[in-house]
C-alpha cells in the first residue's frame, strides 16, 4: 500500500468569530452611522463558536465532502484551511498552498469576462504562455460562449460561477476548497464539474467540496466530514457519512 502523504492537519481547532447584535437593527454600516448621529450606546459584539474542536487529517488524493445543515461551520472551517480565519485555539498545518473557489469568489464586474479569465489564472501564478495555452479550454468549459466578450455585470449567478470554476479548475492545486460552486448551473456543467474534480484528485492534489447536494459528494468524494453546530460528528467513508447522516436527518433530529 503506497504511503499516505497528509496535506491538511486540523489540530484540535475552535473558530470563534464577532457578529454585531444591535438594538433595533442588524449592524449595517448605515445602522452604526445612525447610531453616531443619535448618540446611541454602542451595539453589543456577540461571539459565535463556528468551530469546536475540530480535529482530522487530510491526505494527497482525497476529495472530501463536507456536510451538515445551514449554520454547522462548513463554509467557515474551508476559510480557515484557506488561512482567512484564524483559529481561536489549536492550528491548522497545509501542505501545499491552498486555494478557495466559492460563488462569492472576487471577480471585477466592470471587466470582460476575457479580461477576468487573464487576471484570475495571473493570480494563480500562471505564466502568460499558460494562459495563452489553457484559455481556450477554460472558455469552452465554462459554456458561457460569446458572453466571454462582455462584461461580468451583466452575467448570471450561474454564468459568473461557471467562469469562476473553469477558471480556478484551469490549474491543478495542492489544496482545492471548493465552497457550494457547483449549486448553480445546468446538469450539464454539474456533470463536466464533478468530472473536473475527480481529475483534480486523481493529479494527486487534495479536494474539500462544501455541498447541500449530497448526490455532488456520493459522485465526486471518497471520504466526508460531517459537521454538526461546530462539532464533526463524523469523519470517513464518503458513502457510511453520508448514509449516517441522512438517517438522522430522516428521523427529524
């Protein structure tokens, strides 16, 4: 059996962050200006555990689902692997460079959708022959045709994901985090995607794929971490994961 090479340690993580529990609003920035002009009292910061606990490891070839409900600190537990949140105790140790794809991942609205693919695969670290040579296949990949010409403002939410997968996905990375980018678009592009991430996995990098359609994890996952209110309920086999899951989910929790 070949040697197992881990790419992401969790040790013992907590992930703690501060929301703004106002009086009578929701902590916008317009809240907070009324609030000055009023000589309001301050809002109340109010902590949330996100993350507790969290301890499991990673290793090269893995594409990992991870499940839970709305709120269990999925999508906050892939900004951490990223290194975008610190962690309040424990580390979190990569081996390789981690890179986030999610629906809301930067894009410029005001460029070209040509001009974005040019930017985002620089910001990868790609020469500009890479580019040159991968381009026509992002394009393609992306299903978005002649929209490549105009600008990003005037595409979809589905179009704008599609680009920003088949942009992300044009390299292979150590560490992939893929947060809910596959929850938009046709069946099509679904299919095109998971089959994209089954060639990530098999180039030897390590996938995370954050997903509410657990057919996405069954088809593309060999292994799922299941997070629930913060604790990992769970950690192994995608299929025993998920089946766990779902019957809990079933019985009405």
């Amino acid at each position: 059996m070949a040697e197992q090479i881990p790419t992401v340690i969790a040790d013992d993580v907590d992930i703690i962050y501060k929301v703004i529990a106002g009086q009578g609003g929701k902590g916008t920035a317009a809240t907070a200006f009324r609030r000055i002009l009023k000589r309001q009292d301050r809002p109340t910061i109010r902590e949330v555990h996100a993350v507790k606990s969290v301890t499991f490891t990673a290793y090269k070839g893995d594409a990992i689902g991870v499940i839970g409900r709305n709120g269990s600190g999925k999508s906050t537990l892939l900004r951490a692997i990223a290194g975008l949140l610190p962690p309040a105790s424990g580390a979190i140790y990569t081996g390789g460079r981690p890179s986030l794809l999610g629906v809301n991942a930067a894009m410029m609205n005001d460029l070209t959708g040509d001009r974005n693919v040019v930017l985002g695969c620089l910001a990868m670290g790609m020469s500009p022959a890479e580019i040159t040579a991968r381009y026509d296949e992002i394009v393609e990949f992306s299903g978005i045709g002649d929209f490549i010409d105009l600008p990003m403002s005037t595409y979809s939410s589905g179009m704008a994901a599609r680009l920003k997968f088949a942009i992300a996905s044009a390299k292979t990375h150590d560490i992939l985090l893929v947060d809910e980018a596959l929850a938009t678009g046709d069946a099509e592009f679904r299919v095109r995607s998971e089959q994209k991430i089954k060639d990530l996995r098999s180039a030897a990098g390590t996938v995370f794929l954050v997903s509410h359609s657990l057919d996405v994890v069954l088809d593309t996952c060999n292994r799922a971490l299941w997070l629930d209110k913060g604790i990992l309920r769970m950690d192994g086999d995608v299929r025993e994961v998920v089946n766990a899951y779902t019957r809990e989910a079933t019985a009405g929790r």
